[in-house]
C-alpha cells in the first residue's frame, strides 16, 4: 500500500473522534473551516432568497451567539 506524500497525517478531522490539537493557531483554522462548511448552501439546507455565503455566515453567527446568551440564561436543574 502506498503512501499520498501530500496528505497529512497528524491534522485533526472531526470524524476520527480525536482530541482537537493544541496549537492555536491550528484549532482556529479547523473552526474558520467548520464555519464555512456550515455557510455553504446544499441541497437540504439551500440559502434564502437573495442570500450571500457571507451573508449566511453572519447570520449563522448571530444565531450561534443568541442561541450561546439563551443557554447561558437558562437556569440548570439538578
């Protein structure tokens, strides 16, 4: 079997169930990436009319952010 000298094999992928790397700089890439994975349009998840991918991203970001204040307000229950 042989090896792709381009791959890299000490990258973190979300599907392996690893442990997120601690370079900084590392980790704040993969999030960047998961971000704009998420803004992409698909098929189930089309963007709304008149909608840009950066437009998506900011919207995303605010509902993250809502959805992060609502959590943190909410009172936990034993």
């Amino acid at each position: 079997m042989s090896l792709d000298p381009h791959s890299d094999t000490h990258t973190f992928g979300p599907e392996d169930g690893a442990q997120q790397p601690v370079d900084p700089k590392l980790r704040e890439a993969q999030e960047l990436e998961a971000r704009m994975r998420r803004a992409l349009a698909t098929k189930e998840d089309p963007l709304h009319d008149d909608e840009s991918t950066s437009e998506r991203l900011r919207r995303l970001a605010s509902e993250g952010a809502r959805s992060a204040e609502s959590a943190d307000e909410a009172p936990s229950q034993p």
